[in-house]
C-alpha cells in the first residue's frame, strides 16, 4: 500500500548510520511525510529531514527527549500544529548503555535504559492514539531486539525493556484493533549501525559467525521489515524476524 497523505514519526532517527534513519527514509519513499527525531545530534536530524524534502514529502526535526513524558506532549503538539497528527509511529529510540552483570548494574543505569527503550515507547502511543482513534487509522511499530527474546549477558536492563515492547505491542494490538491501529514489533538482532560499532570487534566477527547469514543487516533492510509492517493492514500483534537466523541453531 501507498502511504500517501500520511504522517509518520520516527523516534531515534538521526543518527546517519542509524535504523531509524533508514526507515525515515524507506517511509518517505512509501509516499509518508515524516518527522525525524533527535535528541544530541539535532545536525543529523535536519539532514535526514532535508532528505526527505528533497524527495517532494513534507519533514521536520523535531529535538525530543524520549525519556521524559513532559517533553514527548511537548514534542507532539509542535508536529501537530505543524503538520497535523501523526499515523505512523515507529519506536527505534533505544541505547544499550551498558554491558555489565547484575551485580554491577546501578540502579540508576537500569532506570535510565528501561526509560529510553520502553517507556518512551508508551508515551509517544499515549500522545499518538488519541488521533490515530478519531481517524480510525494507525500503524505503531516498535525495533525490539534478540536480547529481548534470548536475553544477554550484562544486558538485563536492555534485554528486559525489549521484551517488554512485544508485550506493549500485543496489548496495543487489542485495544486498537476497532479502530483499524495495528502494533507490531520488528525484532534486530546485529546491524551495521552506528552503535554496533562500538561494539569490540572479536564481538561483531563471533555474532556474524553465529547468524544463519553469515552477516550483519544493513540499516536498509531493516528498514524494509518495518515498512512491511506498516503496509500491511491484517498483521497486528505479531513480531517479524530480521534476525538473519540468529536464532536458529547454528555451530
């Protein structure tokens, strides 16, 4: 389907090697407008949402703190008044912070990620769905991740906020469902992002190796994930695997 006169935002979307990125773009070829969002990298926000322009659809950069609910009304009234109410959500803000055991976990480490990889989820959706309700039309897609189905060790508090999205997702998918909203998960497992990177090398060589592909995804391809959630009007409720057989059982 064409996504023609429809307005999507997608949070975490400014980093230039970013999935959100990607699927910012993926969307506006689709035919959306889209609000880019950025928090510390608000440069890389207005390039994606110069991007988009240039493809003849309408964007705006939005600065939004994902983590604070104050901030995300704040930031969801400047895109309505701008450029009307948002259809198309997609939750791609996220930041594995950390990777440490339990025992070094602080308490204020795990707050600040569940924060960021699970409740900015709900609150961008409780600022979405009353207008996704009056239009009876919404598309909310949330980048869980393989930590989030398998676990991880030293990623207790990120393993746990992304499950916690498919969970999110289903109960949305329920309530939605009358008002034509669907709600699914894309689920990542490792990409050539730009937080990957940071990642040891012995690291991203080991989970290639252990990925049925043989790879890393492109930030494009996942993108293509979430844009056939999007597209797709009978899918809700469900999570689609981009794990490239990450987690199948391959020695």
């Amino acid at each position: 389907m064409g996504l023609g006169g429809k307005l999507a935002l997608v949070t975490g979307s400014s980093r230039p090697h970013g999935i959100g990125r990607a699927t910012a773009l993926a969307l506006a070829r689709a035919g959306a407008d889209v609000v880019v969002t950025g928090l510390h990298n608000m440069d890389g926000a207005l390039s994606v949402a110069q991007e988009i322009a240039s493809l003849g659809r309408r964007s705006m950069a939005l600065k939004l703190d994902a983590t604070d609910y104050e901030d995300v009304k704040r930031g969801f009234a400047a895109v309505k008044a701008e450029l009307g109410p948002v259809d198309i959500l997609v939750n791609n803000a996220a930041l594995m912070n950390h990777n440490v055991t339990i025992a070094k976990t602080t308490i204020e480490e795990w707050d600040y990620e569940v924060r960021l990889c699970l409740n900015s989820a709900f609150y961008c959706v409780k600022e979405a769905w009353a207008d996704m309700c009056a239009g009876k039309w919404g598309r909310i897609v949330s980048l869980t991740s393989v930590a989030g189905v398998l676990g991880g060790y030293g990623q207790t508090s990120y393993g746990a906020a992304k499950a916690g999205l498919i969970g999110l997702a289903k109960s949305i998918a329920l309530e939605g469902a009358r008002f034509n909203i669907t709600a699914n998960c894309v689920i990542v497992g490792i990409s050539q992002t730009d937080a990957a990177a940071k990642l040891p090398e012995a690291v991203l060589d080991k989970v290639g190796k252990r990925t049925a592909i043989g790879r890393a995804a492109k930030p494009e391809e996942i993108a293509d994930g979430v844009l056939f959630a999007v597209s797709n009007a009978y899918m809700t409720g469900a999570v689609v695997n981009m794990l490239g057989g990450l987690d199948l059982f391959v020695f």
